[in-house]
C-alpha cells in the first residue's frame, strides 16, 4: 500500500534559531498556526470542491490542504511488500552486549486511519489517539512496527521489528500541528520516532469508487506529461524540516511512495485532470506516458522530500544474508528520486516481500503487503532498537541527526557502481553493522554531535586501518528552505552548505555527489553543495598514516552556527588507554599514545600528555597554578563542570583539531582592580554567557572595539555589547568593567569560565587598517609571535592595563618586543595568557586562531629566539618619579629605518603626557631599527606634556650589546645643546604644556666624536664572555688596558699587553669603565656592565 497526501500550503511566521535542544516555543507556534490555517482551508475546501467529479470516499477527512494552487489529499492504494532487515542480530546477544525489544520505548505512527488495536500482536500495546475508521494499512503498519510476531503457532513470521515496544497512532488530518506538539511535549524531550507511511497524489491515480483515471498534474500551466509534484520541495517537506531543525529529538521516517510506472495501459486514455483554475474537467484521447517515464526517475512526490527526515525506498527479497550489491534489486514500483534540486532520494532502502503481518478485520487477522508504506517502518522499528541500545549503553539518546548519519553510514552498498545512487539511496539498511559501531562508540568508531561557529572549522585526526576502510558521514539539520517555485525548479534548498574533507597531507578526498541533470549516472565525488548528507570512503587507507578530517562551511551560517553529527569507522583513534582511580594508574601514566582516563580525583603535581583525556562521572581533575595537560585529541568530560577545573596559571592543551564534549571551569584572575577599573577578557570555552560571567557589572559597562559609523574617525572605539545575555564568542575580546560592588582596595576579580574547553581553528572578522578586540580563545597560553607568524598582516598587539597611567592603559608588543603602559605595569611578553583579551590592528579583514600557537609556558619573560636583538626601553616620570609611559628601541634582523609592520608598534589610547619615537611624522612606542648597528644612527623622539611641569627620561631596561657595555645610549636634547648619557643617570628637565617633536633623539656617541663608524666593523671590540672582560683589536696592538668603576677607583692595569687580544676577569659587578690604548697611540674609552 501507499499513502498519498496534498500539500498544505502554510506560511508560518517563525523565528528559528540553530540549537542543540528543543526549541519549545517555536514547535508550539507552528502548531498552532497549522491548526489555523488548516481549518480556514478545509472550510473552503468544503465549499467550493466538486464532490461529485471526484466521487472519492471521505474527501473532507483525507483533505490536507493545497499544492501549486490544487487540493491535495491523504490516500491509501495497495502495493505489497515484505519487510525483512537484519534485525535478528539485535535480539539475543548475537552480537555481544546487544539485545533489545523495544521493550520500554515509544513509537508514534501517523496513518490516515486507525490500527486494530485488540489484534493479538498488539493487546494493550496501541492507543489510537482520535477515533477513526480500523483499516488494514494502519493495523498492517503497525504489525510491522511492534507485532509481537503470532501470526503462526509457535514461529515469529509476523513479528515486527520492535515487537515489545508500544505505539501511539494519530491520524494525518492535523499531522504538522500535532507532530509539533508532541515534539515540545516534556514527555518526548529525550526521543521521539514517528513512523509515516503515506504520500501525495501525484500523476496518475486509479480511482476505485468510480473506476475512473485521474491524472493529478496541470498541462495549463506546468506540464502536459509530468505531475508537477514529482519532486517538488514543498509546504509539507518545509514543516516537516521546521520541525526536525526545533526538535533535534524526533526522528521523523517517511516512505518515499510507489508510483513509478503507475499509469492506464495505452497512450489515449479517458481521465480527469486539472484546468488552468484547478478545476476538474473532463479529458479524452489525451495522451500522457506512465508516472516518471522510462527511466522512472524524479518520481518521489512532494512530502516525501523534506531534507531532515529519513524517506525510504523498497526493495526485492534477498536470497539469504546480503552478501554483495547484486544481491538487492528494487521494487517494482519504488519510486525513485531525486528532488528536483539535485538532492539524493530515497535516503535508505529496506528490503522483503511476503511477510506475515497483522491485517483488520478480527484479532487473528494477518497478511502480505508491499510498498514503501512498510519498509518505512521497518526502518522505524529498527531505529527504536538501536535508540534503546544507544541509551541502555550510555545513558542518553540519538538526535535525529547522528540517527540518520549511523543509519546511512552504515548501510550496504547496493546498485550498480559505489555510492550512493537515486534508486536506492545510500543502501539497504544494516541494524547489525549499526549496533556494532554504536557498542564501539569511542573505541573503534565515533559517534557524536558538534557546533559548527561562523568561521570556524572541525578538525579531527585519525589513523588508518590495514585491509579496512575509512569511511566518515556527516548530516545536520537544515532550517527548512522555501518552497519550490515551481515544476522541477533547481533552486537548492540547503541552506547551510558544510563541506567534509579528508586530507592525508597529499591529496584531499571530497564526498559523493549525483548529477540531477543525468540521474542514471554513477556518483562521482566533489563539492556537493544540495545534500545535508555527505560521505566520504577511502577503500585503501594505509595503516597508521595519519588522515586529517575536516568540516568546514561556505559563507555565513543561518543563525550564526550549525550542528551537525559525524560518524566515523575504519581508523584507529588512540593506541591504549589507562585509568585513574584516585590512587595509581592502571597502565602506567598516561602519554601521547594512551588514553587518560580519570576515574578518583586528580590534582596535578607534575605535568602530563595523553593521547586522549576523558573524565568519568566518578572523577575528578584539577589542574592548579604551574602544571599543564597536553592532549593530542579530544577531551570529553562526564563529570560535572565544577570537576574539571583548570585553575589560574593552568594550562590544558590541545594538538589536534577535534571537537571537545562536556563542560568544564577555567578559572583565571585579573590583575588588582577597584571599581571603575576594566579588564578585557576573552572565553576559553563555548557556551558561556557574558553576563554570567561578571553578573555585578552593569549590562551598559560590557564592551568590545569595534569600528562604527559613530566611530570610524577615530580608527574605532568601544560599544556596548548589545545582547549581554548572548554568549561570548570565542576569539573575541571583551572589556568588562568592574563588578558594581567592587571596593577601593585594589583586588583580582576571580573570573570562572564554564563550557566545553575550546579547541582547533577559528577565524574572525576584523576592520581593515582599523583597530578591533580580539582574545585568546583557548584554556592555555598561546605564544604571540605565533599568532603574528599566523596572521601576517596584524601589525601590533595592544594589552589593557588597569595600573597603567590614566590615559595611557595600553602595553604594546610587536616580534621585536613588549612595552609597558605608564604607571609601572608589566611588560608583555611573547606569552598570551588564558582568559586574555587584546586589540589588533590588522590590515585584513580576519584573523586566525589555532592549534599551533598553544604554549605552556609563562614563566619567561623574553623567549629565546634565534632572531638577532638589542633593545633598551625609555620611561618617562615626572618629578616624584610617576611614570607616564613606556617606549621600546630595538635593532633586530628584519627591521628598517621605516615603517615595519609586526615590528613598529603605534601609540594607541594615549591622552595624558607622552614619550614616544617618530617614523615619517607617525608616533610608535616600539620601534625597530636596522642592523648592523652604525654608531652613527639617531632616532627621532617626541615628547607630549599634558601640562607644564618637570619630567625625567631614564633607560628602563636593556639587553643585547646595550648590556653587554659595548654602546652607551645618549639623550640629545636640542634645546638646550645638552647631551646626557642615560647609561649613567637620568636626564631631569623642565616643559611647557604641549607638542614637541623636535627637541630630543637618541645618539650613540657624544658629538665630539660622532662619526660613521660601523660597530661590527670597528677597530677595536669590548665584550663579555661570562665573568671576563675581552678585549680584541683587529689591526693595531694592545699597548695598555685599564679598568676603573664609576667612583675612579682603579681595579685593573696592564701596560705590557702588547697583544691583540686581552681578557681580564673581574669580581667587580655594576657600570665600569675600560680604557685601551693601542700601538698607533689610538685611546678607547668603554662603559661595561658586569652583573
């Protein structure tokens, strides 16, 4: 038998929001907006349709609506099939570890009429929840279902496929409303399966009250050969898709129909149709060819075609087990796809003919049917058994989307060529193949759910398997499309486009796709940009190569983020695992190769690496203030969040580029704050709410830098976040301000993060040439040189400081190194700390985070670097030694005399007195210079007074061949023809308020020597090789060498050196200075610091 309905043509006016739970509000408004709709257009229906043309049985109640401007109608018509699948295995542990019934689980059918209910393979297992005419496909469907299997003493002939489960059977008058409510109904929040065995009336149709043909198509207006709803994405395919994305719970099955080659015999045939006003009218010697043609393709009416449900074909009865694809051979009249966009229908094929089943008529009534309308719930059936083995095993449920991917995934290849095809789908349905992947969960195979972010991109990293091949599916629920605008319109209606890939580091493997334009055609592989399904086998994976699996999207995600499930077999995940149980390891501590598995409570107190890392609902996992947790894979958390806990100073890292489940808290404290000050933090977890992170704040104290119409002139600003009740989004930077009950006594505020630890790629949006927030989106260090190596076009990082000098609460850094903000902060080293937002400057319009950059230490203030650099740091005070800011001066390879981007770093957010350096009339506060070093060189400074006063420059800091003694750093002041060695004091002096960008430079010798003098070139070199003093001429000898400290006091003296080389080794520490004389009478005086 079939089912056909017409499609009800509804505009439902929802707000749809991409989430991982069900979206109650949404459901119940769908609901009731169909129930409205529906009952205005039965009452105009009621009133204007011509009963007597049609003479159909019970129109009104198999009316559901209209379709292209023509009423549509539910319709059963015979068509037999057998149902048989691999269900057996499922039932007695042939399998080990699986044997399920169905006992305790639910099924919910929607039939046209109602089930036999006191039938001996049903007693007290059926309630048909609206009265209604007994039918036999209603009481057949349900046979296949649940039947308890006593169709034949002493045998199971018609046994269902859940034969212990119950069922709830609605009729499809008011199927979309009442689907909906029992989708937000508490009840059904962890599963639900409804089974839907019916279809629409498409092309030809034999009218058994009247014996008469009637062709439902419209040669007017759409076609005079093709029922024009073969095909078609319509009302029904977008509600059923509005109500699969809101209820990610409900598995929704429909059969795919059987129309294929349904037709009179003959070419002329008297029949009813529609005119141009969808009027019936009356054609004769009208010739039409058979439903969907020779080739029997775009078959598949409209209702049958929603993207999020599972459609199902029929196919022959197997000669025992499968064994190869020849051994499945379609039905007869299965009708075959693909919707008129291209997408692969029927999803899944089940198989089977003759099968003894419950039938109306009394309570020992069976009998054989065929069609589509049960193999569908023949896949229902086994869908309940593998949900109940799902939550028997691991305490949870499927969604409807990892139930579809394990479903396809699994299925055995049938047709002519690999693949999956528009005949059969993916295949013919395999529970057995599912049960196993569903028991290996984790081990030798993944199942599970992840959120796709705008931007970001799923990354997960296996092995291959000798001899076994790596096959990975993805599917995820689309929001529902429009309809269709027409007769095969090939407008696609996926929404959100992901793309699968798996890239073995040589070649990228892309998944299956089929040519709507020549469905007989084999699937070949590419960019499928239809189907919310994609697959991708490699046959002959190598043992032990490492295979990168990623999913990514194409331009922005409807609603910001996309779930989708991905099931992967064939690969090898971690080599070994060993478990915790608050005392020892049970396989030795854990490494890189094993699995950690926390099973007691952990606190660090050394430093680990796994492979994986997975705490159980027993366990518990602190990591405190200087230890870290590297993990190559994914991360998985059973216990609660407030057990898994990476304290302040903590690190967990991640390698590779996987999805992450469970929550966790990451804690992280600022720096002393009072109230007023502001911290820019930034969320190394997803799902964590903004203001839930500081509730105290005020909701308008909550920012982020963002360059606006308001704020464009200025190269941006900061704006209050508009949805405080929104999440944070990874990568970004956000400034909050103090709780509004913070004190006046300076204290860290202990920011706690709780979600999934983030993990893997993410790539964000910034203004061009602008300035914007951004943070660490990770709970570990990331290394900022690595995060400028990644994004060559970010130029400077800006780091806020609440101890900084008012106006001036920026730290800078660049790869030639960090400098403080006033008021005696910190200066930023190359390290980024968990928790920590900053401003860019960028002159492209992203920004990447990733994997690579993930550091653990924090400890060392400059890395070492194999880049060359000497570097001394200027502050400037005023008179009770205040300091109003800090710049940096370096000479490292790389750098020029100009503008370098990722090593000049500009003066941003300074208001109040400043010091800084000048490039082509541009302020920066980190410049670097070129080397080799000139003695000659002179940098230009500027200097900013907010009001007039006295202010002092002093030489901070320094290293390179500063520290060493071999240069001393000079303030030139213009003004007043002075020039002061900073090496040995500060320079104190007197400014009006304002702009002075001429007056002072830094030299390198005093004017009375000043010269072009090369120091890697000169005659004479003074350096330190550990405690000793080494001096070295190139072309004159050394006559005499003395050494003095800074008080005159003389320490050394040699006048019979006559060498070119000559060392002293000295206890004296600090500032000394060192005279040579060499044989040409030349005298060399050198400041050296010893520490």
């Amino acid at each position: 038998m079939k089912l056909k309905f017409t499609l009800l043509v509804l505009n439902l006016s929802i707000l749809i929001i991409a989430q991982e739970n069900i979206n109650s509000s949404a459901l119940e408004r769908i609901s009731s907006e169909f129930n409205l709709k529906h009952q205005k257009e039965l009452a105009e229906f009621n009133q204007n349709y011509n009963f007597e043309k049609d003479q159909n049985h019970d129109l009104a109640d198999y009316f559901a609506g209209y379709s292209l401007g023509a009423p549509l109608f539910y319709h059963t018509n015979d068509s037999r099939q057998a149902i048989a699948t691999n269900t057996d295995f499922l039932y007695n542990n042939s399998i080990p570890g699986v044997q399920v019934t169905g006992n305790g689980m639910k099924i919910f059918m929607w039939e046209i009429n109602n089930a036999w209910i006191s039938h001996n393979d049903f007693v007290n297992r059926i309630i048909n929840v609206q009265s209604g005419t007994v039918a036999s496909h209603a009481t057949g469907v349900a046979g296949v279902l649940i039947g308890s299997g006593n169709g034949i003493s002493g045998g199971n002939t018609s046994r269902g496929m859940a034969y212990e489960a119950t069922l709830n059977n609605y009729t499809t008058a008011g199927n979309i409303g009442e689907m909906s409510t029992e989708s937000s109904n508490p009840g059904n929040a962890d599963y639900m399966i409804s089974n839907h065995s019916y279809g629409t009336l498409a092309g030809w149709y034999f009218n058994t009250n009247n014996s008469q043909w009637y062709w439902y198509g419209n040669e007017s207006i759409y076609s005079a050969t093709e029922g024009y709803n073969f095909g078609y994405y319509g009302q029904a395919d977008s509600d059923f898709d509005n109500i699969a994305y809101n209820a990610p719970q409900h598995t929704i099955v429909k059969s795919a129909s059987n129309d294929r080659g349904e037709g009179p015999e003959g070419t002329l045939a008297e029949h009813w149709s529609y005119d141009s006003n969808f009027q019936l009218v009356k054609f004769y010697n009208v010739a039409r060819p058979k439903d969907c043609g020779q080739t029997g393709f775009d078959c598949i009416p409209t209702s049958s075609l929603a993207k999020n449900i599972i459609t199902v074909g029929s196919v022959q009865p197997l000669t025992g087990r499968y064994i190869q694809p020849s051994d499945v051979l379609i039905a007869s009249d299965s009708s075959f796809g693909p919707a008129d966009d291209g997408r692969i229908k029927p999803d899944i094929v089940a198989v089977g003919v003759n099968v003894y089943t419950a039938n109306s008529g009394s309570d020992n009534q069976y009998g054989s049917f065929n069609g589509t309308s049960f193999s569908s719930p023949a896949v229902t059936g086994n869908i309940v058994l593998l949900q109940q083995l799902y939550e028997e095993k691991y305490g949870s449920n499927l969604r409807s989307d990892l139930t579809k991917a394990l479903v396809i995934h699994t299925a055995n290849e049938t047709g002519d060529a690999p693949g999956p095809d528009y005949k059969f789908g993916w295949g013919l349905m395999d529970s057995a193949k599912a049960a196993e992947l569903i028991i290996g969960k984790d081990e030798t195979s993944i199942l599970q759910n992840q959120t796709l972010n705008n931007g970001q991109t799923y990354n997960f990293s296996v092995r291959g398997i000798e001899n076994e091949p790596l096959k990975v599916t993805i599917v995820w629920l689309d929001p529902a499309a429009t309809v269709g605008a027409g007769h095969n319109d090939r407008t696609a209606k996926l929404i959100n486009d992901l793309d699968l890939r798996i890239s073995d580091g040589l070649v990228e493997y892309q998944p299956w796709k089929l040519d709507v334009n020549n469905p007989s055609a084999a699937a070949t592989r590419g960019d499928n940009v239809v189907d919310n399904v994609e697959q991708i086998v490699i046959d002959n994976s190598i043992e032990g190569l490492n295979y990168e699996i990623s999913v990514s999207h194409k331009g922005n995600l409807q609603n910001g983020s996309q779930v989708f499930a991905i099931v992967i077999s064939g690969a090898v995940f971690c080599p070994s695992s060993t478990i915790w149980n608050g005392s020892t390891w049970s396989n030795g501590s854990p490494d890189l190769n094993k699995k950690a598995i926390i099973d007691g409570g952990l606190t660090l107190e050394s430093n680990f690496e796994a492979c994986e890392l997975e705490v159980t609902t027993n366990g518990s996992l602190e990591i405190p203030s200087g230890f870290n947790f590297t993990v190559n894979g994914r991360i998985i958390n059973k216990a609660s969040p407030e057990d898994f806990v990476v304290a302040s100073g903590g690190n967990l890292i991640q390698n590779e580029n996987v999805g992450n489940i469970g929550e966790i808290t990451v804690q992280r404290e600022s720096q002393d704050m009072v109230r007023l000050d502001y911290t820019l933090w930034s969320s190394p977890v997803t799902g964590h709410h903004l203001q839930d992170f500081s509730p105290q704040t005020l909701p308008n104290r909550i920012y982020t830098y963002e360059t606006t119409t308001a704020t464009e002139a200025t190269n941006g600003g900061y704006v209050v976040v508009p949805d405080v009740t929104a999440n944070f989004e990874n990568g970004k930077g956000y400034l909050f301000r103090a709780p509004n009950t913070w004190g006046t006594t300076p204290a860290p505020y202990a920011g706690e993060f709780v979600g999934v630890p983030f993990n893997g790629n993410v790539t964000l949006p910034v203004y061009p040439t602008k300035y914007t927030s951004v943070g660490n989106p990770y709970p570990s260090n990331i290394d900022a040189e690595l995060f400028m190596a990644e994004n060559t076009t970010v130029s400077t990082l800006y780091f806020w400081n609440n101890t900084g000098q008012a106006g001036m609460n920026y730290a800078t850094y660049t790869t030639l190194g960090g400098s403080p903000a006033g008021g005696g902060s910190q200066t930023p080293s190359n390290f980024i700390s968990v928790g920590q937002g900053f401003l860019i400057e960028s002159s492209s319009a992203s920004v990447t985070f990733n994997n690579e950059m993930r550091v653990s230490d924090a400890t060392i203030f400059f890395k070492e670097n194999t880049v060359e650099k000497h570097r001394f740091w200027l502050s400037l005070n005023d008179e009770l030694n205040q300091n109003f800011n800090n710049i940096l001066v370096g000479y490292m390879n790389g750098a020029t005399q100009g503008i370098d981007n990722q090593i000049d770093g500009k003066q941003f957010g300074y208001e109040g007195s400043a010091l800084y350096s000048i490039i082509s009339e541009e302020k920066f506060v980190i410049q670097g210079r070129a080397l080799p070093f000139e003695t000659s060189d002179v940098v230009a400074l500027g200097f900013t007074a907010a009001q007039a006063g006295k202010f002092n420059i002093s030489l901070s800091n320094f290293d390179g061949f500063f520290a060493e003694g071999e240069v001393n750093v000079y303030l030139k002041d213009k003004d007043l023809n002075i020039t002061h060695n900073l090496m040995e004091s500060d320079y104190n002096f007197e400014s009006i308020a304002g702009e002075s960008n001429k007056r002072f430079e830094i030299i390198y010798q005093p004017d009375e020597v000043m010269g072009t003098g090369n120091l890697t070139e000169a005659s004479v070199q003074i350096y330190k090789n550990h405690q000793n003093i080494v001096v070295e001429s190139k072309n004159e000898k050394i006559l005499s060498v003395e050494l003095y400290d800074l008080s005159g006091r003389n320490i050394h003296t040699n006048n019979k050196v006559n060498a070119n080389s000559y060392q002293i080794k000295s206890a004296s520490k600090g500032v000394l200075i060192i005279k040579v004389q060499t044989q040409n009478g030349e005298i060399i005086n050198r400041k050296i610091i010893l520490k």
